[in-house]
C-alpha cells in the first residue's frame, strides 16, 4: 500500500469529495481537501502535493484558472474530473497543462488506476533526473535537458508541462524520424490510441505557441501531413 504520495483534492460537490478522499485514503494516500478555487490556492501555496485533482466547475475561482496558476510554479500532474465531459472541454483542460482527463460519473477504480499511472510516470522521470549525469539536446536555439526536465529557448527558461516535455523529448531524441498520431500518444500517455486526434492536435498547439517564434509556421516541428510530425535537424 502507498503511503507516501499526497494528493490535493479540489472538489466542491460534497457527495462526490467524500467519495474521492475515502476511497483514496484507503488505498493509502494523504489527503489534503479544497472545496472552492481560493481555499485551493491557499492550500497549494503552503503545502508540498505529488498530484492534484482538479474538478473544474468551482466557486470563486474557476479551474482552468487554477490549473494555469498550478501549472506556471509545478510539474506535478493534475488529474481533471468534471461533467464537462466534451472533446472541447478535455481539449482545454489538456491544452492548459493537465496530465489526465475523467469525465463525471467515473468509477473509483478507474480514477484509482489514472492516479496511479499519473505518479507512476512523475516518479520515473524523478529518479531519471537523480540518477543520471546531466544530458542536453541542442536544436538550433533550443537546450533541452533531458535530466532536470527543462527548456530553453535562446537562453530563456520555458514553462512547459509534463506532456508536452514527453513529446518534445520524443521528437527531439528521434531527429528526422516522423512519429504518428498514435505513435505519439501511446509513447507519452503509454495507453492504446483509439484516434482521438485532438489530444495530439491540443498538445502541438500549445507546445508550438512555446517554443516557437512564429507557430503559423514552425521552425522545429514539422507537420507531415497525412502522417504525423517530426523534428527536422540537417545532416
């Protein structure tokens, strides 16, 4: 049983908090709860947390606004749960900097195993960046450092998520070498790819906008239409 890893708990519907923050306290994790968006803040403020979970339909502060403020100091994943189970609405929420998307009504085991596999994937890349003398990947203007998990541009520090690291980490590793779709999908989130283009299609767009001059018309990665994309680098 796990007893190490804390998870803050953002959920304002009462049933479904005390649902939540049960089911997971007896799978062995520390629990810390918010149940509208200042308290969350607060809570985030002063504690150390290995994953949040997000609802998003919150008093007083929205939770995309929550996400976009926890993503901008952490790279902790942040697992959203809401009703607004749209492909619009995961698109946001996963184009904003979180890790993983359930939609209202879920089951406890199903949120179990996305927690699970959400730490599971932020401890490995911990212990790579502990274990592992410092290694870079230089393209052009950009450093990437692929033991502390950071991006620069020109010298500039960049704020990019868990995801979007994975799939610059991928591309960039993998010069030339055109990826899929769902080559890229089940290499980062490491599920089956069922062809939901817009989880990749949200995650370029937003990896573009940051580390791109001009996203209209990418320097580093290229569209190959028909296939998937890629990080061109001469010979």
């Amino acid at each position: 049983m796990i007893m190490n890893d804390s998870i803050l708990l953002i959920e304002d519907d009462q049933e479904i908090h005390e649902m939540v923050l049960n089911h997971m306290q007896k799978e062995g994790y520390k629990m810390t709860s918010a149940f509208d968006g200042n308290e969350a803040l607060r809570l985030f403020s002063k504690g150390t947390y290995d994953l949040v979970i997000l609802d998003l339909m919150l008093p007083t502060a929205n939770g995309l606004d929550i996400l976009q403020t926890i993503r901008k100091e952490s790279m902790l994943p942040i697992l959203i749960m809401s009703a607004k189970g749209s492909d619009l609405d995961k698109a946001l929420g996963l184009g904003f900097g979180a890790d993983d998307y359930i939609a209202k009504p879920f089951s406890l085991i199903e949120m179990t195993a996305r927690v699970r596999a959400a730490l599971r994937r932020s401890q490995q890349y911990s212990h790579t960046a502990l274990n592992h003398s410092e290694q870079k990947v230089q393209i052009g203007g950009l450093e990437i450092n692929l033991s502390y998990f950071s991006v620069k541009r020109e010298g500039r520090e960049l704020n990019l998520t868990a995801k979007e690291f994975q799939i610059l980490k991928l591309l960039a590793t993998n010069p030339n070498q055109v990826f899929t779709k769902g080559q890229l999908f089940e290499s980062v989130w490491k599920e089956v790819y069922y062809g939901d283009d817009n989880v990749i299609n949200v995650h370029i767009r937003r990896l573009r906008e940051k580390i791109e001059e001009d996203p209209s018309s990418p320097k580093y990665i290229k569209t190959i239409w028909g296939i998937g994309y890629k990080i061109e680098v001469e010979k």
